[in-house]
C-alpha cells in the first residue's frame, strides 16, 4: 500500500467535460448532463484500495447529505481492471447498489479523464463551483487506514459549506494520499 498524493489541479481550473459508462445503468453519461448548478464533487475512487475502504462508509453519509442541498456527487474509477480486476464495472456496479447508489460511478476504460483531471491517486476529491471552476481539491480529511485519526470527512465539508454560503473558500488545501491509480502499461 504506497501512499501517493493528490497533484493538486489548480484552482480556477474548468472541469474537464467527459463520457463514461455508468456501471449501473449501462448509459454514457457526460459532466455536462449530470453537473449541478449549486456544485459538483468529483472524486476518484476504486473498489479494492484501503485508503478508500476506509472512508468510504462517511463519504457515503457525507453524499447523502449534501445531495439534499443541491450538490452531486460523481464517482469515477481510472483502474486497470486487466491487472485489478476487483475494479471492473462489474464489480463496481455491485458496490454502488451494495452502498445505496449515493452518487454516480463511472468506468474510464481509457484513463483518459483521470489524466485530464490530473488525477494521481484513490481516493482524489475535486469540487466544482456552479460554473464548474475547481474551488477545492484535496483530501476528504486527514485519517488514513493507519493513523488512527477518525474519518469525519471535516476538509471537504468546510469547502462544501464555504460553497453553500458564497463565502470564500480555504486556501490551504491538502493533498489526498491513497493508492496511486493503476495505469495500464503502454
């Protein structure tokens, strides 16, 4: 289990528009169809990392509860599902419906958007404002699988409320540190 931190995509940044394949629904979904004009959370994630097992549970509370206030939540797996085949959109299909489907989650067979979005590791939080502007990117909090710090998910919280409220958001923004993504050979 290597730690590998976020790259930190640069504030302003326009989110990337894609099409993936929603592992639930078979469908091809875009950003720009599921975007929300309050905010959007973009986040990487896959099935078998420890770093995401051990915070997925809060996130799921935590998506739960904003989606009430207006802000969606898009779950996206980059993994090379040859060599880590517990990330294949079947498997990430039975996880969705296994949480509840408390957000959307997409396969990018290509790694394509995970390099637009400069995406280096699980789990990789970004939040979007209503013109789909990066205003955060970083960490959920600061508890991994072995530091014994309690997963509140307090980091992102603090931008999403910042968001709600059009007040400024932190500028000290952390990088996440997870599994790095599982790139394909070339």
């Amino acid at each position: 289990m290597a730690a590998t931190p976020s790259t930190m995509l640069p504030l302003g940044t326009l989110a990337p528009n894609f099409h993936l394949l929603d592992v639930v629904n078979g469908e091809i979904k875009s950003l720009e169809q599921l975007k929300s004009p309050v905010g959007t959370i973009v986040m990487f994630i896959c099935n078998h990392c420890p770093y995401v097992k051990h915070i997925l549970p809060v996130v799921v509370d935590l998506v739960n509860e904003y989606q009430k206030k207006g802000i969606l939540t898009i779950a996206i797996s980059s993994n090379d599902v040859e060599n880590y085949p517990e990330d294949s959109p079947e498997k990430m299909k039975q996880l969705a419906i296994e949480l509840g489907n408390p957000f959307v989650y997409l396969y990018d067979e290509t790694q394509e958007v995970a390099k637009l979005y400069q995406a280096a590791c699980t789990p990789d939080f970004y939040l979007f404002d209503g013109d789909l502007k990066c205003v955060y990117r970083g960490r959920f909090d600061g508890s991994t699988p072995k530091n014994n710090q309690p997963v509140t998910g307090s980091d992102l919280k603090k931008a999403l409320d910042a968001l709600l409220l059009n007040n400024a958001i932190i500028e000290e923004q952390l990088p996440s540190i997870g599994c790095n993504i599982k790139w394909k050979n070339a």
